[in-house]
C-alpha cells in the first residue's frame, strides 16, 4: 500500500533552465509536506543523476538550451528497461504534448502552472510510481499480481486495495455499503467489518434517498451514452471514527453487469494537502508576506464590507493613508534586510495603536493605511493620526543601527469626502502625498481642492507630453549687466509654455512636473538647441554677440549625455561655444564628483563657460569647489532679498564674493530688485547682478532691443562734488528729524533722514555713511537692535543712541558690546550736541582717515583736512 509518508518522501528531481520557475515548484512542493527535491538548470546531468539515486519523478522543461527535454528522456531510456520513464514534462506548446507522450513521458503541465492542478498531477504520477516499486523494478509487482489473480472477484478487490484512494461499493437500491477497500479503513479509521451495511449516512456519503437519487441520475446517464463511464465529481466531507472530518474529492459511477445487480462505485481521493496548499495560496493573495498584514486586495474589499455596514448604521468610515517620510534613505544606508525589519517593527507598533474593530494594511512600500469605524466627531482621527505620528518617536533597532523615521498622514471620511472604496482610497492618498509636501512628519484631511489639483496636474502632464511635439515650448532671456562698467554683459535662459487655451505658462507651475515625470532630459535637450540656435540668430540680424546661460537640471546632467549634446547643438547651429554657458546646481556636481570634473573639463575644452547656480544652498565641499574648471559662482536670490537689512545675509554675500575672487572666479547675485540691493553689492566688490531692477525676462527681439539701445545701469552715488562727511539721522518722528536736519545742516554735513530703520538700511547701503544718530524707541525695532544690525553690516560707523527712554539696560548692554558708541538723552542741548556729533566724526577720521576714506574712491586728503579743522 502507499501512504502518504511514502508519497512526501519520494525523491523528487525539477530540471528547468529558468530559475523562477524551479523556485515556484520548489515552493509548491515543500510547503505541502515534499520532503526530497532537487533541482537543477543543467539538463545534461539528468540521466547520471538518475542512475545514480533512483528518482521517483523528474519534472521535465522541454524548452532548453544545450539539450531538450526530448534528448533528456532518451537518455533515460537505457536507464529504465521497462521503458516507464517517471518524467513528468511542462510545456507551454500544446503540440509538444504528443510528442512528449511518445517519447516517453507520462503526463504533463502546462505552463503557466496551475497550483492545484500541478500538485494533483504529481501525486497522482507519484502513485502510480511509488506501486511499480524501486527495488526490483517498477513493474515487476503488478505484474506478478495480475498473473496471481484467477478470478474476478479478487483482481476487483487488489485493484481496490492498491490505491491510497478510499473505494466504497454501494447496493443501488438499499444504499447500503457492499465492500470498502483498504483506503477507506485507512483514511476513515474503521475495520473494514464496521463500515459495511447501513453505514453510508454515518459516514457522510449521504442518505439513503440520496444516494438512491444518484443511482438513477447514473444509471440515465449510462442509457443516453452507451455502457461508457459516468462520473459525477463532487467535493464533501467523510466523517473519520474520531469524528474528525476529512475534506474529499468523491465521484460516482454505475457498474452494470448483464444479470447481475447493479452497483455504486464511490472513490474518494483525501484532498487534505490541496485544500492547505489553496488555503495557503488565499493567505498568500490577501496578506503581505512581510508584515502580515492585509495588502492591497483585502483593504480594497475591507473598505468596502465596512462601507455596506455604515450605510445601514448611519456611521463614519475614516481611512488613514500613511506613508514613511524618506525611507528609501534608511533602504538605501542600510540595506533592504534592515529596511525590511523596519517596516516589520513599524507594522507591530501600528497595530499596538489601533482599537479591535479597526483595521490595519500595507498598500506596498512604505505605504501602510488603516480603517477607522467612528462616530460624527472627526476628532477621532486627528487622534489616530496623532498616535501613528507618536509610535514612530521612538527609535527602531535595526542589527546594531539605530533609525528614526516620521509619517506623513493623509485622510480621508465616509460619506463626507466619497461613497465608494476606490474613490475613498484615492483621496486619502492624495491628502498624504499633500502633508509630504507641507514638511513631512504631519496629516492632512482631503479636501475637494485637492482632488482638483489632481487632476489638473494629470492634465498638464498629458499636456506636456505633447508641448515638445507641438513646438510649444519657449525660451525667454533675463539680461544681466556689469557692476564695473554698467553695461549689458549676457542673459540667463528661461523656460517658458505657451499652452493652447492657457497661454505663457511659468516654469515654477510645470517643472515640477517635468523633474517628476523625467521629461526633464529631453526638455533640457530642447533649451540648449534652442538657445544655441538663438545666438546664432543674434549674430546674423546685427545684434551682436550674446552670451547665453542655460540651466541644466541635475537628472540631466546624470543621465544624459551633456558633452555630445552640446557639442552637437554648436556644431548645428555653428554657435561660437565661449558665448554658451553652463549653470549648473551644487547638488548636480557633488552626486559624483570625480566624474563631474572629467564631465566639466571636456565641456571646458570646448570653450564652454560653466556656473554654479544657487551657490550656498547646497552642500558642496570647498575641497572640491577648486578643483571644479569652473568659472562663476552665482549668489542665491534667498541672500539677496534681505541683504540690505539681514547681517547674516549680508555676511554670507561677503563671504561668497571673497571666496570666489580668491579662486579666480566671477560672481553673479541674482533677483537684484532695488537700488539699494544694486548699490551693497557694487560696493561689495560683485561682478554682475540680474533682477528685475535692470530688466525682467523678455522675449528675444525685446532682448536685441535692450542691447541696441545701449541701456545701462545708473552711476553709483558717490563722487568729488558730495559733501565729505555724511550724517544718518532715524527718528520715527517727523518733528524731531525735522529740527535736527536744520540743526546739523549748519556743519556743513551731508544729512540722511529716515522714519524707519527699513528706510535706514536702504539709505545706508546707497550711501557712505560715518555717524548715524538714532531714536530708542521705534515701532518695528529698538535703537539698539537697529544699531546691532548696523554693526554687523557697516562695523566703521559711528552708532549713536538719542531718546528720552529712561530703561537703560539695553542700551548700556549694547554699549557695552560696542553696537553703540554714545548715548544721549532728549531734550538735548544743541551746542553740547553739535559739539558731540564732531568729536563722533573727528572719532572715525582719525580711525580711518589714512588719505582715503572708507567707501568714497576718489576723494582725496584735502577733504579730510578740512573736516579736522571744522571739530578744532
């Protein structure tokens, strides 16, 4: 007999020269209970394999390179005399299957495997296998068997015990059990005695007027078709002694002998290891195999189960997507094994947090999402968003790492926001991807603007896939002008749209887009022909040569060819390649240093300029900052907006200009907007600016106008007709600067009036100043925090305090730290005023008055001269 022991330890050889699939049948068969199998891609070593260890079955691609199938069970032949290869073939050609049968297989499986189907077909070759035997060849028993049997009755009964499937005999018109084989007292737990008689009910093959029922259904059957079999495939239930149920695949036939009585044949096959391997496969379609947790498919169908039960109970259903900020940081540091315990632990702390009735998924990724069941306060899932947000404060242990990670939260509200699963899902996911790019670390609720967005950023990028095709793209230039000379010195290409039914669309609404969706690398493609054949187009009309600053994106810069793009594009438009320039951001030159300084030096042997664009918001190293062929840093309009009134900003500007001319570079401030930004950065020594003070964007013939028309910069204030010595007076009240402008005017000075500090630091950077007098108390800062600033930016002026404030602990502080040189107290006295405001001036002439003044080129000693005499 063959039991199921013998069956799970019968040796098993896969030959497939796809690994994927050995794995899949590798799988199949040792999570149902296979306890011997190997495989091999390698089909030439089947047959020593074989004669070596004897295998009971040998799953067989026929499809191989080096030695088909075919080859393979020739080769076998000579090992099996009998010519019973145990080879089950897999094929996905339907054809191949004749063949394979005449050549010797004894069954197959189509590909692409059918788990059930694949683990039944085994099982059955294994039998037939396993009772041919392998010690004295596989056919040797049954044929001594068949010779032995002399008469009908006991060859019907070794035919029945020699099968592991349970064979009832029933009488067609009692229903009573006639005979049972082996199998049955196998598979059931009873002697053979106790099942026979009226024991069909007992054991669940059903009543006796079904069964009767069923006898006549055959017995139709075999009259319509002729004495042919008639089975009825059916799956139950057997009920064991134990009273264990046992899950069976049972068919019926009719056996009809003339003059005899008719007869039910039952055989039931024990589908035991089928039903797990399906219930296995279910788990397997529902439940992340990482986490555990229901995946895509069941949070789907949970989402819509809970939506039918809130219909009829008038509840909520709130839906929590969660996504992991920056994980594929932790993924990419510390590998996908530590990854993978991460999102394990993360998984374990989620289902910590939530109520019973509440539900917990993984949606892929770092992507996890739950379901909250509540009633009208929607407070309920601020409170669970709070605590997802909470149980990721503490660190994960990850193999000796430590990892910290936040969530960003997007949610979603039945029937509020959506009545359907899918849509409910959506929005959810749309509030998430909403808080990632508020910050990170925080949850958003849906709202119908956003869906919106959606939509309309899938329009655009529909709409961009087809800008490039329908010529739709457009490049503006914004001038840039030279600080020593005031004239136009090139222009900075910008991207415009001009989308159909929208009109001249700006780059900060579809770049975005174009960085997400790659489109990046062939747009970047398109601006540096376009800009090359724009020069080109400037030197034939008569403007003359203009030199063209072309930002390259970073993804471009990785992934595209940048050398040979450009070099193609001069080449088309026979550009002069010292009148092209390169902008380039720190993070794109510091992904791989090493190959960005050979990448900048080819482009540099084409007499390519090169920028670094944004210079101070990146992370690039000044090690290799020198060692980059680079020719101009470009100061961040994020340091200019604010550098007339913010010392940080200033000093960072300093910083950056200094820097750059020590390594023989240019420096460009971009987003220059006033007069007085211009004037600071003149006198900070900055080569060129661009901004919307000299000129916004144009199109290319206002361009070739502005360079026809010679437009410059206006001269800087400052010359050998202004007064030597300059006087800075801030009072928010009108009256007091009135009266002390009429005071001081009588010395001779050049007096500067302000009512703001803001109006101050512009007046400041458009002039030289040596002595600024100013009031405490003003509305949008103090005296001696305007006066801090005021060191930090300007530390050679003379910083004097005038109020009638009498709490003097900032102001002696700020003495004390040397932002303020004086104090004076209102009302004053104007002779003991004048008097202090010379011996101020007379103070910074003999500080710095060495012939020339700080900040007044061209002025010479005499001036100097005559200001000592005016104190003496």
């Amino acid at each position: 007999m063959i039991s199921q022991n013998d069956i799970h330890h019968a040796r098993i050889l896969i030959v497939d020269d796809q690994p994927v699939n050995i794995e899949l049948l590798e799988y199949l068969l040792t999570s149902t209970g296979y306890k011997d199998v190997t495989a091999t891609t390698d089909p030439r070593v089947v047959a020593g394999w074989h004669a070596e260890h004897h295998y009971d079955l040998i799953i067989l691609d026929l499809q191989m390179p080096g030695m088909s199938g075919f080859e393979v069970m020739d080769a076998l032949k000579p090992l099996e005399p009998d010519g019973w290869l145990p080879v089950l073939v897999v094929t996905a050609q339907p054809d191949h299957k004749m063949r394979a049968f005449e050549s010797g297989a004894r069954d197959f499986i189509s590909k692409p495997f059918d788990p059930v189907e694949t683990l039944t077909r085994i099982r059955n070759m294994l039998e037939m296998r396993l009772l041919h035997g392998r010690e004295r060849g596989y056919n040797a028993r049954l044929e001594q068997t068949v010779r032995e049997r002399t008469a009908e009755l006991q060859r019907f009964r070794s035919a029945m015990d020699a099968t592991a499937d349970a064979i009832f005999l029933l009488d067609t018109d009692s229903a009573e059990v006639l005979d049972v084989n082996e199998g049955a007292c196998r598979m059931l737990g009873y002697p053979r005695v106790e099942m026979l008689g009226p024991m069909a009910s007992r054991l669940g093959l059903g009543a006796p007027d079904a069964l009767r029922a069923q006898a006549e259904r055959l017995a139709a059957y075999a009259a319509a078709l002729g004495p042919a079999r008639s089975p009825e495939l059916s799956e139950l239930e057997l009920m064991r002694r134990d009273l264990i149920a046992v899950p069976v695949e049972l068919y019926w036939q009719l056996l009809q002998r003339p003059g005899q009585p008719s007869v039910m044949l039952g055989v039931a096959r024990d589908i035991s290891e089928r039903r797990q391997a399906e219930e296995l496969l279910q788990h397997m379609a529902h439940y992340d195999s990482l986490t555990g947790l229901p995946n895509r498919t069941l949070f789907f169908k949970t989402v819509a189960d809970a939506i039918s039960v809130a219909q009829d109970k008038a509840w909520r259903i709130v839906v929590l997507m969660i996504g992991l900020d920056r994980f594929k940081n932790i993924n990419d540091s510390l590998g996908a094994a530590r990854g993978d315990d991460l999102l394990r632990q993360f998984s374990n702390r989620l289902v910590q947090t939530v109520r019973i009735r509440d539900t917990v998924g993984r949606l892929g990724g770092d992507e996890f999402a739950l379901i909250l069941t509540m009633s009208r306060d929607q407070q309920d899932a601020v409170h669970a968003a709070n605590e997802v947000r909470e149980a990721l404060r503490q660190p994960f242990e990850l193999d000796g790492h430590q990892a910290v990670v936040s969530a960003s939260i997007g949610i979603s509200v039945y029937p509020d926001d959506a009545t359907d699963p899918d849509t409910l899902v959506k929005y959810a996911d749309t509030a998430m991807e909403r808080a990632k790019q508020a910050g990170r670390d925080g949850y958003r609720f849906f709202t119908a603007g956003m869906n919106v967005q959606v939509l309309a950023r899938l329009d655009m990028e529909l709409a961009l896939r087809r800008a490039l095709d329908n010529d739709e793209l457009r490049l503006h230039f914004q001038p840039k002008v030279n600080l020593h000379t005031g004239g136009f010195a090139g222009v900075e290409s910008l991207l415009r749209w001009e989308r159909p039914g929208f009109g001249l669309v700006y780059p900060a609404e579809f770049v975005p887009v174009l960085e997400d969706t790659g489109l990046v690398v062939r747009v970047g493609a398109w601006i540096i022909d376009a800009a090359c054949r724009q020069i080109a187009v400037w030197l034939a009309d008569g403007t003359g040569p203009v030199r063209v600053a072309v930002n390259v994106a970073s993804r471009q810069f990785i992934e595209g060819d940048l050398e040979q793009l450009v070099h193609d594009a001069l080449a088309r438009h026979q550009t002069p390649p010292e009148l092209l320039e390169l902008e380039l951001t720190e993070t794109s030159l510091m992904n791989n240093a090493e190959r960005t300084i050979t990448v900048l030096k080819r482009l540099k042997a084409l007499g390519i300029k090169v920028a670094i664009d944004d210079f101070g918001t990146g992370y690039s190293s000044l090690a290799y900052l020198q060692r980059f062929p680079i020719d101009k840093l470009k100061i961040d309009i994020a340091f200019v907006r604010d550098i007339t009134t913010n010392p940080n900003d200033a000093a960072i500007a300093l910083a950056i200009i200094s820097m750059a001319h020590s390594l023989k570079l240019q420096v460009v401030a971009e987003g220059v907007e006033t007069r007085a930004q211009l004037e600071y950065l003149r006198r900070s020594r900055c080569d060129e600016i661009q901004g919307y003070f000299y000129s916004r964007p144009l199109p290319p013939d206002e361009v070739s106008q502005l360079v026809r028309s010679g437009h410059s910069l206006p001269p800087a204030p400052g010359n050998a007709t202004q007064p030597a010595q300059t006087l800075l007076i801030v009072d928010d009240d009108v009256n007091v600067l009135a009266s002390l402008h009429r005071l001081f005017r009588r010395d001779g000075y050049q007096i500067l009036t302000a009512a703001s500090p803001t109006e101050a630091f512009e007046l400041l950077a458009l002039h030289a100043v040596q002595v600024i007098l100013c009031d405490q108390r003003m509305p949008a800062m103090s005296g001696t925090e305007f006066l801090s600033k005021v060191k930090e930016m300007y530390p050679d002026t003379i910083r004097i305090i005038l109020s009638g404030y009498t709490g003097l602990e900032a102001v002696l502080d700020s003495i004390n730290r040397g932002a303020i040189y004086r104090f004076y107290t209102k009302p004053w006295d104007d002779t003991q005023l004048r008097d202090n405001i010379r011996l101020a001036f007379h103070h910074y002439w003999l500080m710095h008055g060495s012939g020339k003044r700080v900040g007044q080129p061209g002025e010479d000693a005499t001036a100097l001269q005559t200001a000592a005499q005016e104190v003496k």
